[in-house]
C-alpha cells in the first residue's frame, strides 16, 4: 500500500492535506507517491504547530504504526522533485514550487519564507546601535532605580543592558519583575532622551490578547506608582505610557485581509516596542510584525520560555532563545561598557557563547530541538555568536497570594521531576495546593462554588463588573473534547445555568461567558477575547467586551459576533495571558500526546490564590517527561547569521 493511502486509512490526515496532495498528482502524475505524502505531511505539520515537517522523524505528526521511507531516500526524492526547491534551486524555477526542503526540513514556501524574513527582520533590528548620551548623565538615576546593581541583580542587568542593544530579550517565570524591570528601564530611556535634550522616545505596548494587554498596562500603572513613592521625578514618570494594545491593533488591521496597515513599507510609528506574553506569538504574526519595526527603533521582547508555545505554527520565542542563549551574562565590550553602573558582571566566553564563569543552573548546549533552547542550550548554532548577549533571564521570585505555596511545584514541573511533583500535590504539602482524583468532578464540590460564582456573573452591578469578577475562577482543561474537554465542562454549567433539565439550553442568557476563537477585524475581536452577556438599560440582551485599555465595556449583537464558544470552562492554550484567583485543572484520565510539562506549567500558573489539580498519577508523570517542542529552522537561521 502507498505511503499517501495508508495515512488516509489510518485518518492521520486533514482532507486539506489530501488535497495538496492530490492537486500535485493532476499537475504531474508521475510524482512519486512519498513525494506527496511528504506534501500532505508538511500541510499537517502547519495545523500541529511546526514550521515544516522533519522527514527524519515523521512520528512527531503520526504517531500510528507506518512503513516510514528511509530518511536520506526520502530527502533524495524530495530534492528531485519539481515541486521541492532547495536554496541551490534558481530563483525562476524556485518560484513556481509550493514547498521548499532546506536543511533537513520540508517546508509550505510561505512558511519557510516567514522564517527567512523574520530572520532577517531580528538581525536587521539588533544590528543598529543605541543613540544616546553617555551613561554619566544617568547614572545617579541608575542607581536610584536599582540599588542592588552591583550586588548582580539580573533586573537591574537587563535595564542597563537596554541603553546598548536595540534587540533585548527579558525571560523569567510570574513574578520574577519582568514588567517592574520594564517600567524602570522606561524610565532610563526617558531621562537619557532629557539628556540629550530630545524629546521622550515614542514608547508602545504590546500584547498577543486583549486581556495580557491589559494586565500589562495595570502592571506598568501599579510599578509607576510604586516609582513616584520612591521620589523619581515625576516629569520621567508621566512620560509612560499608560496603556497597551493587542498586536493586531497596534499593527492596524485591514476588514477581510490578512495584511497590516503597518508593514516594511509603512512602519510604525515608534520608538520602542514592548511585547509582553512573546511566547504566545505565533510566526506569521512575529514576521509581520518585525518587518514594521521601523528602522533604529528598539524592540523588547517579555515571555516565560517555560510556558505553551503559540497555538498556530511557530515557537517564536524559543527558537530566538536558541539562538541568544542562556541570558546570564554579557557580551565582554557591553560588561566594559556598563562597568559603571553594574560592576564586575558575568562575561560570556568567546568561543561558544557560553558564560566564561559558569553555574551548575546554566545549561550546557542542548539538543538541536528549539524547546529545549529554552532552557539555555545553545542547540544548531553554536558554532556563530547568534544573538548571544541580547538576552537577561530573570530568576524566580514568584508574585503570588500570601495564601498560595506555587514556587515550589512550578519549579518541580517546570524541571520535569514527576516524583517531586506528585509529593507537593499530596494533602497538607502547600498551602492552597490542592490535588483531586482524575475523576472528581469540579461542579459537584460544594467547596468550591463553581456554579454559584458562575451563576453571580449574571447580577453583576454592570459588564465591567461582571467581567472582572469572572477572572476570579476559571476551569482549565488540556483537552477541547470528552467530559473533561472544555466544551463537554461548558456543556453541563450551561444546562444548570439554565435551569433546563431536557433540550438544549438557550443559545443566549445573562451570565454566558463567551470566548472569541477567530479574529474578526470588522469588530475589533480576536482570538482569546472573553466576553459575558448582559441585558442593557432597556433589557436588550448583549454580548459585552472589555474596551481596549480595560475602562469600561463595549456592546455587540449576540448574532453578529465572530465564531466563539462559552468560556465558564478553557482549555490552557486559551487561557495563556491571563490569571484567576482560583484555578481548577483538569487532566483527561488517560494520557494524551496534548500533554506536556509546558503545559502542566502554564495551566498551574495562572492561578493566583488557589489551585486545584485533577489527574491520575500515572497522567501527570506522562505529561511531565514530555516536552511541547515544535520543529523549525528559525533558530539556526538567527545564529548562523553570525557564523
């Protein structure tokens, strides 16, 4: 049987993916069969999350028992074949070929020609020097703002490090300071354009959803705050920016484009760029918007390596990381540079990268897959500088609730130790930790109050309110379906929410929580927006949003909304960005290929004040030993730039 029938037997394909397929078969018939499932492959691998499909390990997509070709074959034939170019390929005939193999992995052309714009886009970004005056001018403020700069504070590295390169990367888990680090190197930047005697840099915020956007403009608000108590100029303070955007509104969307207002050709208008959440930024969306960075303009980027990857294709962050490395020390000419104001600091070694005075909690070189970059290695390019020197990493000091004992569990998942895991899970282990049999049933703890919050949604003072109380709790789940899945959860809170005991409950009522899961540019909602339903003043029954910038709330027509489902229940994916007061996990019985330590980490880590994990044992083990890693070539790219 061919290699293309038997993954149509097995199901392991989308009809999107037999298409492909089956067009390249009508053009030229004589295309070898493993040529076109290698196409069909590559279209899957798009819909998992990857940036191509890695002939060498097709069990990473299929996880059935097939007759997989022989890898150095198979990439032989893909080489040969009309529809494959390879970078040798000249540009005339490359153009007309719809994949592209290129080292090792096969690509969709507009998948590989993200990556190779985007590389291009990052290098072009860190490649211009930082104007400005010298640091003399700053350095009394320097102090003010980190004290602890000489004693090897990361915050404090990281702000000094951003008066040098144009390209910053800030990683580091909840609560470790990434957005107090953020307000105070604002405010550097601020006083160094005083300095000079220009005006304040245009600063923008940025984030994936509204909601992170949100969170991040609060958290910006509240470290300003904090700031003007410690006696710093209020000129430099007032001068912040006091909100954020989502990336697709500070792009500029165009109504039934996938296309930006702001591009290479019209870039936007700013001085510095923050994106927070950078490991929810999916590649087309990471590609368009490096490309309207506009040039000399700086770009920092914000993300935890240890969370999910983006739900559509790419692991942007981790791929950047793979090619800056592990984020604990300098380059030697910026350690000189910043001597004044940091002290004696780490200096990475010249040869590969790494620092020349190491600790056992910085990683040596990893595999070459991109989501064990996170954790320092320097994976394909360690041969080239890469991005080296461009990243901080900010180690854990953990906001939570006084209440809430996180760190150590987070930790414990985050390094995959599934004996350690299930012992802080046990009763009594951590404050506000709870685990539960992977068949407790969270809407039947009275304890909890699931129901009755959810119900309270609906009387809330106005949809502001409501909206605000319904981050309070949220049911996180790995799965969309099943009776642990999102939808079978939402399934049964909408039924008793209703009342109805037979039939199916109304399509909408006061109290729904409604998710967005397409963007929809004509409204100004995208992907991950939550919302609630709300009669007006005159009884109209309304979906309400939160407005950009969190004051206040915005109306729409139930039936004129973009595609969504009921939000009372999420999976992590969908919840990433966000936090709740208490968070309920719950783990399909059964281990599934969705479950990763990534995601164990992400979902625990949304709660503030209270956890509850549901899952078996032999479940969480499972997911811990593996890792949500993505195949792509865009951290090989970033660090052989240098080479």
């Amino acid at each position: 049987m061919s290699l293309l029938r038997e993954l149509n037997r097995l199901k392991a394909l989308r009809p999107l993916d037999d298409a492909l397929a089956h067009s390249l078969r009508r053009l030229d018939p004589d295309t070898h069969d493993d040529v076109l499932a290698a196409a069909a492959l590559a279209s899957l691998a798009v819909a998992q999350g990857h940036a191509g499909f890695d002939p060498a390990n097709p069990r990473r997509l299929v996880g059935a028992d097939v007759a997989w070709p022989q890898a150095d074959a198979w990439i032989a034939q893909l080489a040969a074949s009309r529809f494959v170019a390879t970078p040798d390929t000249p540009e005339t005939q490359a153009a007309s070929a719809p994949l592209v193999l290129e080292h090792g992995l096969l690509y969709l052309r507009r998948y590989r020609e993200y990556e190779r714009r985007l590389a291009l886009q990052l290098r072009r970004i860190a490649s211009h020097p930082m104007a400005g005056t010298g640091l003399d001018a700053i350095a009394s403020l320097f102090a003010q703002l980190f004290p602890d700069a000489r004693s090897g504070d990361a915050q404090a590295r990281a702000a000094a490090l951003a008066l040098r390169r144009a390209l910053l990367l800030v990683t580091g888990g909840p609560g470790t300071g990434k957005t107090t680090t953020i307000a105070r190197l604002l405010v550097l930047r601020i006083a160094q354009a005083r300095a000079d005697g220009a005006a304040p840099p245009r600063i923008a915020l940025a984030a994936p959803t509204g909601r992170a956007a949100d969170r991040m403009a609060e958290s910006l608000r509240q470290a300003a705050q904090g700031l003007r108590a410690l006696g710093i100029d209020d000129g430099l303070l007032d001068a912040l920016p006091t909100g954020a955007s989502t990336l697709h509104r500070l792009l500029g969307v165009i109504p039934e484009s996938p296309d930006f207002r702001h591009h290479a050709g019209h870039p936007l208008p700013l001085d510095l760029l923050v994106v927070d959440e950078a490991s929810m930024v999916d590649l087309p969306l990471m590609c368009k918007l490096a490309e309207a960075v506009p040039d000399g303009a700086q770009l920092i980027l914000l993300g935890d390596p240890d969370q999910l990857p983006s739900v559509e294709a790419g692991d942007v962050l981790a791929a950047i990381l793979e090619a800056a490395g592990a984020g604990e020390a300098l380059r030697p000419d910026d350690a000189d540079a910043l001597q004044s104001l940091l002290g004696p600091a780490p200096v990475l070694a010249d040869d590969a990268g790494m620092p020349a005075s190491t600790d056992d909690h910085i990683a040596a070189p990893a595999p070459s897959l991109a989501r064990e970059a996170r954790r320092g290695g320097l994976g394909w390019g360690a041969a080239g500088e890469g991005l080296h020197g461009h990243r901080v990493h900010l180690r854990r000091g953990w906001r939570q609730h006084d209440s809430l004992q996180l760190a150590p569990l987070a930790e414990a998942v985050r390094a995959g130790d599934a004996a350690r895991t299930l012992d802080l899970l046990r009763p009594g282990q951590l404050a506000n930790v709870h685990r539960h049999d992977a068949d407790a049933d969270p809407l039947q703890d009275p304890a909890l109050g699931l129901l009755a919050h959810f119900r309270a949604l609906a009387t809330a003072a106005d949809p502001a309110d409501a909206l605000r109380q319904a981050q309070r709790l949220r049911l996180l789940t790995a799965l969309r379906e099943g009776p642990h899945g999102a939808r079978g959860l939402n399934a049964r809170i909408e039924a008793a929410l209703s009342g109805r005991r037979i039939g199916s409950p109304p399509a909408w009522y006061p109290g729904r929580l409604l998710l967005v899961t397409e963007n929809s540019y004509r409204h100004g909602l995208f992907n991950g927006d939550v919302g609630i339903c709300l009669p007006d003043a005159e009884g109209a029954l309304l979906a309400w949003f939160a407005e950009p910038g969190g004051h206040g709330a915005r109306a729409f027509h139930p039936a004129a909304l973009p595609a969504h489902d009921s939000a009372f229940a999420m999976t992590v994916h969908k919840a990433q960005g966000s936090e709740f007061d208490t968070v309920w996990l719950q783990l399909p019985r059964q281990d599934a290929r969705v479950l990763s330590r990534e995601l164990l980490y992400t979902g625990i880590t949304r709660a503030r004040a209270a956890l509850h994990v549901a899952g078996g044992a032999e479940v969480i083990a499972a997911a811990l030993a593996r890792h949500a890693s993505r195949v792509s070539g865009l951290g090989w790219r970033l660090s052989a730039a240098a080479g």
